[in-house]
C-alpha cells in the first residue's frame, strides 16, 4: 500500500511563505513591536519620563514662537535656547544649572527616540553650557536631613487607626533603608508580582538561641533578631538593603511594617497602598511617591522640627530625601558600611549625605609640620 504525502499550500519548493503564514508573522512581529515600545517606556522611571516629556514641550514651545523646526537637530539652536533658559522675563526666575541640565539631558533623549541624536559635544551646545555653568553654578541646595530623634518625634504625631500605622511604616522603612521614595513605594510583597513594582520584600523571623546539653542557653551561639531583606531595582543591578529590627517594638521599623500588612491584610502586590475615604478600606493600587514627600513635610511641621525657621522655609527644607540623608548622617559605623547600604559608587557622594560628621578629623597641616 503506497501512503500519500500532503504538502501544506503555505509554502512552495522554493521556500516561499503563503498568505497565512506571511500575515501570521506580520502580527507576531506588531506583538514584537509593541512588546520593544514597552520595554523602551520601562528604560526610564515614571518621574523621568514625566521630566523629560515636559522638557521637551517646553522646548518646543520656544520652536514655534522662534519660527523654527525641530528637526533636524541644530546644535546652535539648542545653545540658543540654553541661553534663553537663563534671562529672566515674564515673573519667572532663570533656571538653576542642574535644572538646565536636566532639561538639556530630556532633549536629547527625546531626539535618540527620533532617530536624529543630538551632538552635545558641539562647540555651539558645550561652550555655552560651560559659561552658563561658570557664571551661575552654585553648590546644590540640601534638603534638611531627618535624624532618630527628629523621626520619632515624627511617628508621634501620627495617629494608630490604618492610615497612621501604614505611614508610620512608611517613614520607618524609608528611613532604615536610607530609601528613595520611589522605591519605598514601588515595593512589592514578593518578587514578579506586579508590573510597575521596582522591588519586594522579605521578612526573616528572629531565631531562638539553641539550647545546650544541660538544657540552658548556648552563650557560644550568636543570637539572630532577623529583619526585613529589600531586594531593590537599582541603576547596577539588584542590590539587596538589609534592614535589622529595632531595639524596641515602637521603634523598630520591621515591626511596625509587619503590623501594617497583618492589619490592612496586604499578602500580594503593592506594601504600600492608598486607604479609602468611603470605608476606609486598602486599595489595591500603589502609593505614589508624591504621598512620601508630602508625608515627610507634614509630620517635620507637625513635630515642630527646624522649627526655627520661618514656615514657608520649613516646608521647603524636607523632602522624601530628608529620610535618606538622615540614615547617612545619624548612622555612627564606618563610613563604607553607609556608602555600601545607600549603594553610592563612591564615599565622596555618601558624604554629602552626611549633615553631621566630624570635619577636620585629618589634618594634613599638623602632618606636614606646621
């Protein structure tokens, strides 16, 4: 019996692909292409993809009125525009260097989305931006740190019910981990949770000491108080913040953390989420880091912190980056240990977090003999 052998219509004896399979492959690479659209929005943060869109509006502005094309890109417009960032006009103050800056980098990574990358390297774009730096440059301006003290004093004008234990956690966390605020609230309960979530946690319970063969404690066995472990998205890889627990339950920050999740039943997806105002239920929605900011510089007003400056100053001295620099300057161990725990690339960057250091602790003049 001679068995009959089908060939699919698809494809001919020259290889060549049918209507079927030509438009299957058209739609696995639309799925292709919007999958890469995707993972390019995912190249930047939320706040620098807002920075950069209006950098870039507020470029094009200047365009129109100036009657000119943005593409393709001239690299003596752009020195042109740098300047006008700088006059005042219109009850608008000049922008500051690293504003300017940042505007500068918004653009050129919105012409790279273009296809037409921006040369600033040109004379036109890196001379005028060298004076500009030259004539305007001041050191940047520091948000006040919040030390130990000052965060308990914080705490305390914080109320029990869920809302006030939920930014308690907040605050705490924000503040051992020496946290930004977007990767406070872009914590997950677990790893591949969620898709906008930039990092998770992991609570380690506190283990027994062992007992010895006469039944009491083996003071030869180190005792472990375990803690919170954040596994965090950073700008080099995955680094983990190791977060020990507290010397007492009102202060430590894991604990505080833990009754958070057992009261607002939080077990998967976003730690940290909005409170209903109807039935003052859990949202599953994420925070958003605007919330750490502002929570920041309501409880510093609130417990009276810096409270020797005039209320408009104090509301702008505190920030989601005061918790951060106040772990760097209240934490009294070595200084790699900071650095490393903050993840800076370098110990000069760990000490402009420093508020309070001991200053002049070398002195090279006595060293030299004088």
């Amino acid at each position: 019996m001679t068995k009959t052998v089908s060939f699919s219509a698809s494809d001919d004896e020259t290889g060549a692909r049918g209507p079927v399979a030509e438009r299957a492959a058209s739609k696995h690479l639309a799925a292709l292409g919007e999958k890469a659209r995707d993972y390019a929005r995912n190249a930047r943060s939320d706040n620098t993809q807002r920075a950069y869109g209006s950098d870039w509006r507020h470029f094009a502005s200047w365009l129109r009125l100036q009657g000119l094309d943005p593409l393709p890109p001239d690299p003596q417009t752009v020195g042109l525009y740098l300047a006008a960032c700088m006059e005042d006009g219109r009850g608008r103050n000049p922008l500051s260097v690293s504003s300017l800056e940042r505007r500068l980098s918004g653009i050129c990574w919105h012409y790279r989305q273009l296809g037409a990358p921006l040369d600033t390297s040109d004379r036109h774009i890196a001379t005028v931006l060298a004076g500009i730096r030259r004539a305007h440059g001041r050191p940047p301006i520091q948000k006040e740190a919040i030390f130990a003290e000052d965060l308990l004093a914080m705490l305390a004008t914080l109320e029990n019910d869920l809302r006030g234990l939920r930014d308690k956690a907040i605050l705490a966390i924000g503040f051992a981990g020496g946290l930004r605020r977007s990767e406070i609230v872009g914590l997950d309960c677990g790893p591949d949770q969620t898709e906008d979530g930039t990092g998770w946690i992991e609570i380690f319970p506190a283990k027994r000491l062992q007992l010895g063969e006469t039944g009491e404690l083996d003071a030869s066995e180190p005792s472990d108080g375990g803690g919170l472990l954040l596994t965090i998205n950073g700008k080099t890889g995955w680094p983990e913040v190791e977060i020990g627990r507290g010397s007492s339950p009102l202060t430590c920050p894991v604990a505080m953390l833990e009754t958070w999740l057992r009261l607002g039943r939080i077990a998967h997806g976003p730690v940290f989420r909005p409170i209903a105002r109807k039935n003052g239920g859990v949202s599953a929605e994420r925070l958003t880091d605007k919330h750490v900011a502002r929570l920041v510089q309501r409880t510093a007003l609130s417990a009276g912190i810096r409270g020797d400056l005039p209320e408009g100053e104090r509301r702008l001295a505190f920030s989601g980056h005061s918790l951060r620099a106040g772990l760097a300057s209240s934490a009294q161990i070595e200084e790699a240990h900071v650095q490393k725990h903050l993840g800076h690339a370098s110990a000069d960057m760990t000490r402009r977090y420093q508020r309070k250091r001991d200053r002049f602790k070398v002195n090279l003049t006595k060293a030299a003999g004088l």
